[in-house]
C-alpha cells in the first residue's frame, strides 16, 4: 500500500515539475466584434525548462473550435497559416501577438463570464495546461490590429 502511494506521489511531483517549466503571462481574449462569432487569443509562453517544448493543440470551454496561427509573408502579402504544432525551446520565451502567433477562437458562444474564459493548452508529452484569459475590450490598441478573414 506505501509503495502504490509512494509511485503516485512520484508521479504527481513530476508533472508539477513538468507544468512549472511552462509559465503563462499576458493571457489575453478581445471580445466579439458585433455580428462576429469568432475571435482571437494572445498570450506569452516561456520555457524555464532544460528541455524544448512542444504545443500540440488547443482546446476551449467557450467556443467551438481553437486553432494556433501564424502569419507568414508570401509574395509580398501578409497570410494567416494555422500551425499543428509549436516548439518552445529551453529558456525561449513565444509571443502570441498581433501580426505573428495567435489563437484563433471559432463559434464562440457570446454570454462569456470570468468562468468562461479558460483554453487549454496541450504539449505533445500529453500534459495539459489551463489558461485564464483576461477580456479586453475592442477599444484596448494591443489587440485591435488582427483581422478575422482567415
């Protein structure tokens, strides 16, 4: 009986180590845009980890469909590629942002509350990280500037 309890204390202060190498800041979602149903995430991914990373999938509790995306320049135009992955090197820190990496929130539902507002990011090692977003308004410039014709 000690022993079984002695494996799963093991294995619960190895994914604590594991998700501590991963911390979230700047979690942000911009509310709908009138008429919209979809919508965009943006965040900061750092890696305090002796080990790269890989991000393999987002999932949210608000809206249909999460996808990871990223604009590329493609003769001369800016065009939005959706990634199935992403690696996060040792000490590397990922910018979701405007311009760059973003989450892209499809079929939202438009009734959303602080409970609401929470993605899961998903690494290849099969752990699962959960991210609360702040809301932030369509008048606030640090998210204005992404457009939703992907």
């Amino acid at each position: 009986m000690m022993a079984r309890v002695c494996v799963l204390l093991a294995l619960l202060m190895t994914s604590a180590v594991v998700t501590a190498d991963i911390q979230v800041t700047n979690a942000g979602l911009r509310e709908l845009i009138p008429g919209q149903n979809n919508t965009v995430a943006y965040l900061q991914l750092h890696n305090s980890g002796l080990e790269g990373r890989q991000l393999i999938a987002v999932e949210s509790n608000f809206a249909q469909r999460a996808e990871m995306h990223t604009q590329i320049m493609t003769d001369g135009m800016m065009r939005m590629r959706k990634l199935d992955k992403l690696d996060i090197g040792a000490f590397e820190t990922v910018v979701f942002t405007a311009g760059g990496h973003h989450i892209m929130l499809y079929g939202m539902d438009k009734r959303l509350n602080a409970k609401d507002r929470c993605l899961v990011l998903i690494f290849i090692n099969g752990e699962r990280l959960p991210v609360t977003l702040e809301l932030q308004s369509l008048a606030d410039s640090t998210l204005k500037s992404h457009t939703h014709d992907h």
